[in-house]
C-alpha cells in the first residue's frame, strides 16, 4: 500500500509528484496541503503556469494584493473563490520579492533547526498563504486584536510583535494601511535573513514602512524585547498540526511573559483534543459518523501550556482510531475546527500502544529540538 500522506494522513494517498492537473483535483476533494497536493508547491507544473507566476512583478501591485485580502476575506466568497484569492496573493507576492517556487534559490529553500524546534524555509513559510482557511482566519484576528489593544490604551501606537514573520508578514502587512503611523508600529522577527529582506520589500511595495518598527533576525524563542518596547500584541504562527515539530510554545512562553500589561496572544488559545475517529471516511468529506470525543489534552494559550489525562472508553467502535484533533481559538470568536485547515487536519496516533478499556492515558509535551505531544498507559 502507498505511503499515508505526510499532511493529512490519507492511506493510500500517494506521496510521489504527481500531474498538475490530478494535484489540483487531490486538493480539491481532501483539502491537503502536502506537498504532492499542491500544484505550485510539488506537482510536475507546465512552464506555461511557471511563467505566468513569475511575469507579475508590477510597480502597480499593491492594489492588487490588496484587493486578493479583501476577496480572500469577504464573507460572501466561495470557497473556490477564497482559495483562488490566496492563491493569486501568494503568485503575486512571490513575484514580487523575487521567490520562484518552481526554481528557487538556496537561501529560499534554507530550513533551520533550532534548539527549540524548527524553522521551516523562507519559501515554505511562503507556501502558508495558500491554506486560504488559516491565512483568512488569522487576518481577521489579528484585525480583531489590534483593534482592541486600541481600545484599551490611552495614548501611542499599538505594538505588535509578529514573530517568525516569513518572507511576506501575510497575517499584518497587507492590513497595515488600516492604521496610521501614529495608531500602530510592527517588529518583524525571523531567524532567516531571507525572509526579513523579502518583508521589507512587501512593506515598501504596499507603503507601510513607517508602521514597521523594524526588521530582526533572530530565534523569537530567545528574544528579549527592549524595555520600553513591551508589545501589547503578539502574533505567532509557528507550528504544525498537533504542535509538533515547531517552536509555537517555547516562542509563546517566552514573548507572554514580556507583554506589556494585559497584552493579546494571536492565537488566543491552540487546544489538542484525543477522539476516535475513521480518519479516511472524514478526510473523503464522508463526515465524522461514529466519532467519539475523549477530551482535551493539552492548551496554549499566553497564560501558559497544560497537560491532562484521559480515560480509554470501555468499548471502541470498529474502524475507529485514536487522533489528535488541533483546535485553535485566532482572537475571539475566530475559531479553525477540525479539517478546516492544515493545522488542524486531524493526526493519526499510530503508535500509541494497546491501551486496555477504562485505563488512563497520561499526556506531556516534550521542549526538545523536535517538540512533540507524548502520552502513555497508566
């Protein structure tokens, strides 16, 4: 049997390149965002889509990445228009700052590993927009966020720290022109110098320069804001489904703890929760039939990270199997649920061993240089 697809875990979900036109198709109906499923990002792509990626380099593009944001958030867009309007955002950016996703140049492609996790490549932080569903619903938060730190001081900017930023700062730049100069000031903070010479072409492109504090290359895990700079926004989006593999909670608990007073987390909270479920029928949009819920076991959020136990139902369904489902609550009532995105495609627990009907499962997350939930019978 194929391979299970290293995103959404799909059996028999081939993870060879595949036709541009079977990619789109594969996208389409389960929603992966993996590698072979999509069509820029790993398909064997005709030039002719090549060259019309690379050939909008245009003075005039700030209107048009505007406007991509603004249909890309239109409550009255389709689905296939919201994911051709992050599709065009991300074509159109890339353009822009000089990133060809189908020939790219070593400093796009450098990945990290860092003490705390890793640090995907400029060009795969690039590829993040195109999840339509999470580069919309963290938009709209941190929209939802600044606007209430706002509302909370008295006088000065807002001050927004967006840590590992990628080549486009997606989830700020593009909606900086909401606030004057005066009403809000961005640090821009990646570990890739790459990503922070593309961002401040985004910012000069789209005239937002003067609401930039400044661009910093660095591990977020491990800054330390000036003293005088306390920031009452954080946004971070470093992680994966699962919180595994990237630093999203050693860079939470570090930026929490130095927000000014009453400072905003964007995501307000990540939630992992154990269920039973046919992963293959729901990932098939055939719908969560016979799933079981057997509760929350971890939580981020600024106030910190918790773990907690769970008890193995007596009885289990056949053709169910233990997941982690990622829930993340962006800023208020903006939430991501299962499948709505890449980050919250339920994952497979594979190697959970047997597990005796009615005993305890204990949850930890493991800090390491690859960060991961753990769990075992008690």
């Amino acid at each position: 049997m194929p391979a299970s697809c290293d995103a959404c875990g799909l059996r028999g979900h081939r993870t060879e390149a595949r036709g541009l036109e079977d990619a789109v198709r594969c996208r389409r109906s389960h929603r992966c965002l993996s590698r072979t499923c999509d069509p820029v990002r790993g398909a064997r792509t005709s030039s002719a889509l090549r060259k019309t990626i690379m050939s909008k380099a245009d003075p005039s593009g700030a209107a048009q990445i505007r406007g991509h944001v603004q249909r890309l958030l239109d409550e009255a867009a389709s689905f296939d228009e919201q994911r051709n309007a992050a599709r065009a955002l991300f074509e159109d950016l890339c353009a822009q700052v000089g990133i060809d996703p189908l020939d790219p140049d070593a400093a796009d492609e450098e990945q990290s590993s860092l003490p705390a996790g890793d640090a995907i490549s400029p060009l795969d932080a690039a590829r993040c927009v195109n999840d339509f569903a999470r580069t919309r619903a963290f938009i709209r938060g941190v929209v939802q966020a600044v606007s209430a730190a706002r509302r909370r001081l008295d006088q000065g900017p807002v001050r927004v720290i967006y840590a590992g930023c990628g080549p486009f700062a997606p989830l700020f730049l593009p909606i900086a022109h909401l606030w004057a100069p005066d009403e809000v000031r961005v640090l821009l903070l990646d570990c890739h110098r790459r990503s922070l010479d593309a961002a401040r072409r985004v910012a000069e492109l789209l005239e937002v320069e003067d609401r930039v504090e400044g661009f910093v290359q660095t591990d977020a895990v491990t800054y330390q804001c000036e003293s005088d700079w306390r920031p009452h926004v954080c946004i971070v989006e470093t992680m994966q489904r699962a919180l595994a593999k990237e630093p999203q909670v050693s860079i939470v608990s570090n930026l929490a703890g130095q927000m000014a007073p009453g400072g905003l987390m964007v995501p307000e909270q990540i939630e992992l929760h154990l269920a039973l479920l046919n992963i293959e029928r729901e990932l098939a949009g055939q719908g969560p039939a016979g799933r079981r819920e057997l509760g929350c076991v971890m939580r981020l959020s600024g106030a910190g990270a918790s773990c907690t136990e769970v008890v193995w139902p007596d009885d289990v369904p056949n053709g169910l199997e233990p997941c982690i489902c990622t829930r993340i609550r962006v800023f208020g009532d903006i939430w991501l649920s299962d499948h709505e995105s890449g980050l919250t495609t339920p994952m497979p627990l594979w190697d959970l061993p047997g597990i005796r009907p009615g005993q305890t499962i204990r949850f930890d997350y493991e800090l390491t240089p690859r960060p991961h939930l753990v769990y075992e019978p008690i």
